[in-house]
C-alpha cells in the first residue's frame, strides 16, 4: 500500500524486539553460585536478573534514542491528523490523535508527534515506563467510546508486527461493532 506523507514512517537499524541479553561467561561468579545449593542458587538468581536487566537498559535505550530522534525530525505539522487521507474517518482521526498524545507523555518529547500510517506497532507502544502507551491508549479509547479494547488485540498487534493503520483500523471496527 502506497502513502503519501511528507515524513517516512519509522526504521529501527536494530531487530526489534532487542536481543535477550547473552549468557554469563564461564568464569562469571554466576557460574560458581549456581552450584552451591539454595543460598547460592538464589544469589546467582539476582546476578542473572540484574545483568538481564543491565543490558536491557543499555539496548532499549538506544532503540529509544533512535525511536525519538526520528519522531523528533518529523517536527510538529498543525492539523497533520487532517492532511493525511488515511485518516479518513472521524473515529480513525480521534484514534490516532488519542496514540500520538499516549507517545508523547510515554517518550521524552515536548510534544505529540505526527504519526505514520506505517509506523510500527510495538517500538511506538514499548516505554521505559512498564509500557504504559498501550493502558493509555485502551482506557481513552474507552473513555471516548464506552467500549473496551481487548487485551489480546494489543498482545495480537504486538506479535503480529502490526502498523499503526492496522491497529487504528482494529479499534475503529470495534467502535463500529459496537
């Protein structure tokens, strides 16, 4: 599907979602705890969650860094929810503008972007704060429309490498299936 914007939709040069941080080396003090029963067991569960963790936050931040930097150069288009023929319906307008604000608080950026049809789903909805773009997005979709979003299609959309479009046009047939 060809469409036109006056930005390109988002490219991570990164596979997303990031790699699982890898094993400790041999040597690691990981390694000697896990043969020691219980005690030992236990603290090389803390190392092991830690490091996940560490490298977690060192390879997500540079997705997110990425992420915004591209969000960032779209700069702030008035009315861009309107100039945009995907956009082509009221209910497809209010969604996108209701996911543009979600971004905006999630992402460290002064205002709401202008939005991609073909942005990807799941970087635009992870955040460093326990992802709280897609519980924003569900509860004033609810608010706005009286329904409920379904956990699974955010999961669906998530998993399926879903594009923006997708997921507006998803919500958009659960307000009219309602």
């Amino acid at each position: 599907m060809l469409i036109e914007t006056d930005y390109p939709p988002i490219r991570l040069s990164q596979a997303w979602p990031p790699v699982i941080s890898p094993p400790p080396p041999p040597a690691h003090r990981e390694h000697r705890f896990k043969r020691i029963p219980l005690v030992g067991w236990v603290l090389a569960g803390i190392l092991a969650s830690s490091r996940r963790r560490s490298h977690a936050r060192q390879e997500l931040a540079i997705v997110e860094k990425e992420i915004v930097d591209q969000l960032e150069a779209r700069g702030q288009i008035d009315n861009w929810v309107k100039k945009n023929n995907w956009f082509n319906t009221p209910e497809k307008q209010q969604i996108a503008l209701i996911i543009s604000e979600a971004i905006g608080l999630e992402k460290p950026l002064e205002e709401p972007p202008p939005l991609h049809p073909e942005d990807p789903f799941g970087p635009l909805f992870w955040g460093p704060f326990d992802d709280l773009t897609p519980l924003i997005v569900g509860l004033e979709i609810q608010k706005k429309w009286n329904i409920h979003v379904p956990r699974e299609s955010i999961s669906l959309a998530w998993e399926g490498d879903w594009t923006l479009l997708q997921f507006i046009e998803y919500c958009e047939n659960c307000i009219n299936d309602n």
